[in-house]
C-alpha cells in the first residue's frame, strides 16, 4: 500500500514530530480498516454448492454446522440461530426467565446484552467491572443478587474469557443460572475448557465482524439436552417439524406446539460458517501474533495500557482495546480518535458503558455513577485494528500513530 512517506520504525521520530490532526503529513495515505472478514474459494464454493441443491432454508447444512460448532466447543449440543440476540433470548425462556426476574450482568458491553434480557420480560442489573480486565467483577455480581435473581451472565469480552469458576461458584451457592455471553469469545479458553463450554449454556455472534462469520447468525451450545427441543421448536414459529422434515414422498403434518420466532438459521449462512470455522485455528494464530506483538510494541509508550484477561486463560484475541492512563495526555479518548482517524488509522470504542445510553437510563433507571469503575474506564477505552488481513506493516503503522500522538500531546 503506498504511503505519503517513507516507513520508519515504531519508535523514531520522522522530521515533522506534529500529528495530522496538528497538520503533519499522514501516516499512511489510505484508511487501515478497524476490521475486515477474511473470505475465499472455500465459503464461494461452499455457497454455490447449497445454491445448486435447491434447499437454502434451515436444512443438512445447518445441522452439519450445529455438530461441527459443538464439537469444537467440547458441549452436546449446538442450535444455530439468526444472532447471539436471539440465542439469548431463547434461552433465557427455556430456562424460564422471564417477568419478575432478575439476570445480573456488566455494565461494559454491548446493548444487545441487556436487550436480551428485556425481550425475554425480565430486568437486566447491571454490576460494576474489574478496572483492569473490564469484565463483570465477581464481587459486585454478588452484590447484587435479591430474591428475585434467576440468573448471571457474565460478558467475555475482547475474546478474554471471563474468570468462571468465581461465577459457577456464586451461581451454585444461590442456585442461579449461569449463562455466558460468548459473543466476542470463538476459540478463547479458560482453565483448558473452551467459552461456551464454561456455564449452564451459552449463545456465540457469527456478524461479519466476529472471528467466524455466518455474515449474520448466532449459535447456542450446551450440554442441556432437556432444552435442545424447545431451542429449536421456539427458533422457527413454534412449529414441530421444519420444512426439510416435512418434504420428500411423505408429507408430514405440523403443529404450532408454542409461542415462537423467526430465528432459524439457513443453509446458505451455514455454509459459509463450516468454511469459516475450518479456518478458525489459523484465524486464531494470526489474531493471537498481533496480540502479542501489539503489547510488546505499546510496551514503548508508557501513556497506554492494553487490557488483558485472567493468567490461566487463553484469549481469542477478536479485539484489542487500551485504556489511556489517567492524567497522561492532554487530551481526552474522542479527541485521540479523531488524531488517529486523521492518521487513516480505524477505530473502535467497546465499550462505552450502558448507563451512558440514553436507551439504559430510560429503560432501567440506571445512571454512571451507579457503576464507578465501569463509566471511568470507559471514558477512557478505545480499540485499535485486529483482523487476520492486516500484515506486520499494518501495525506498525498503527504503533507509530500511537507514538506521535502520545508524544504530542502528553501531559
């Protein structure tokens, strides 16, 4: 990719020291992208294959995909569906949370976390976070439990899995749920044992952005058997029998046997998601090389600090997101976005905590000082490109961005 200037290493200045915001010349001369989906031979074949069959609803595809899916996250089952929202909110019902209940969970993450829990009919309380890891603090999810809490669902944020047993432990003692929001987790462990694999169930996000991609889907795993038919009865209308069981010479009759929703998944986006999750060891190497390499490179500028999961975890490494250090820059997160974009560098903010949404503090009446840690952390968190298409350039570009601006504008 040709750049306005010639490429030095990260940790030398170049000859005009001033941001492109301040007016120096751009790091690179075109945007590096915040994140890309890496797509090939395998997911077109793959689709045009389904698109010669005829059959591009909810089909062979689908359970090849749920069987292959469960059996790299080590549970009995997989049902895939349209999102990790539907996933979700399916299982909050098959677990009967509904009105009257309570599910505690973080107050960094994405809204989709606590819509689940309201389109389910329960009410969503929001715990504060670990300052360093950002995920749902143990201690304050304990806080938190009244008689009228079924359930806890701790985020695994940035592919860091959350610090589990602490959970199944609280879970336990009270005789609550244990849900895991694996949105961001494909392929992170935990103590050897997989996310999704690590709670009562779990539901993953297979959107374009994610470490697999299904383009837009979800999938669900757990080791629950007596929920798999309601899971799959209630994705698709309530309807007992889907179409690819009800074809060929003998027609079978359907019943609606309960209240449901469209959330099935079809052959086509499942195809995709076996090409997708075959490639998902490489995926993982190369995302975990930038990982590494971004925090041996950051190590270098003493205003940043990259977050991180438990020791005993091994992280999927789908985002990379840094807090600035209290104090040390003159200027504040928005305005670091803005330098870096005007550096054509992408960029991302997971998560501004949900009581700063207007949507949060209508709904539930939850303000950011009901959460400290959560609101000033991020205020102060932003993410910096990771995907499987950027080379070792790419970042350095992105490091030495970092570098200029942290020069320029420190405290």
């Amino acid at each position: 990719m040709p750049k306005f200037v010639k490429r030095v290493l990260p940790g030398e200045l170049r000859s005009d020291p001033r941001p492109a915001l301040e007016g120096g010349t751009p790091i690179r001369s075109q945007l590096l992208s915040f994140a890309r989906p890496e797509l090939g031979r395998e997911e077109e074949e793959a689709v045009i294959e389904v698109l010669r069959t005829g059959w591009l609803g909810t089909g062979p595809r689908v359970a090849e995909f749920e069987r292959a899916f469960a059996a790299r996250v080590g549970t009995a089952h997989a049902v895939a569906t349209t999102s990790w929202t539907a996933g979700m909110h399916l299982l909050l019902r098959a677990f009967d949370i509904g009105p009257g209940a309570e599910v505690i969970t973080t107050a960094i993450t994405f809204p989709a976390t606590m819509n689940a829990v309201l389109h389910a009919g329960a009410r969503p309380v929001l715990a504060d976070v670990d300052p360093e890891r950002l995920t749902l603090d143990p201690k304050c999810a304990a806080a938190a439990i009244t008689p009228r809490t079924r359930a806890i669902l701790p985020v695994h944020l940035y592919g860091w899995p959350c610090a589990m047993d602490d959970f199944r432990a609280l879970a336990e003692r009270y005789g609550l749920v244990l849900l895991e929001d694996a949105a961001q987790a494909a392929g992170a462990t935990y103590r050897g044992r997989a996310a999704g694999s690590l709670g009562d169930a779990a539901s993953f996000s297979l959107y374009v952005t994610k470490n697999i991609t299904t383009g837009e889907g979800g999938m669900i795993t757990t080791d629950r058997g007596d929920l798999v038919g309601r899971l799959r009865i209630e994705r698709l209308h309530g309807v007992d029998l889907d179409a690819s069981k009800r074809s060929g010479h003998a027609y079978a009759h359907w019943e609606a046997v309960s209240l449901g929703w469209k959330y099935n998944m079809g052959d086509l986006a499942a195809a995709i998601g076996l090409a997708q999750l075959a490639k998902l060891p490489r995926f993982l190497e190369r995302r975990r090389a930038l990982d590494a390499r971004y925090r041996r490179l950051l190590a270098q500028i003493p205003a940043l600090a990259p977050v991180s999961g438990p020791h005993d975890a091994e992280t999927a490494a789908h985002l990379f997101p840094v807090l600035i250090r209290p104090g040390a820059l003159r200027i504040d997160r928005d305005m670091l976005l803005k330098a870096l974009l005007a550096e054509n560098v992408g960029v991302g903010v997971h998560f501004r905590a949900l009581p700063f949404h207007r949507h949060v503090r209508d709904t539930l009446g939850i303000g950011p000082e009901v959460v400290p840690v959560a609101s000033d952390t991020s205020a102060r968190l932003f993410s910096l490109p990771l995907h499987t298409l950027m080379s070792d350039d790419d970042q350095d570009d992105v490091v030495e961005a970092l570098m200029r601006i942290a020069r320029y504008y420190a405290a």
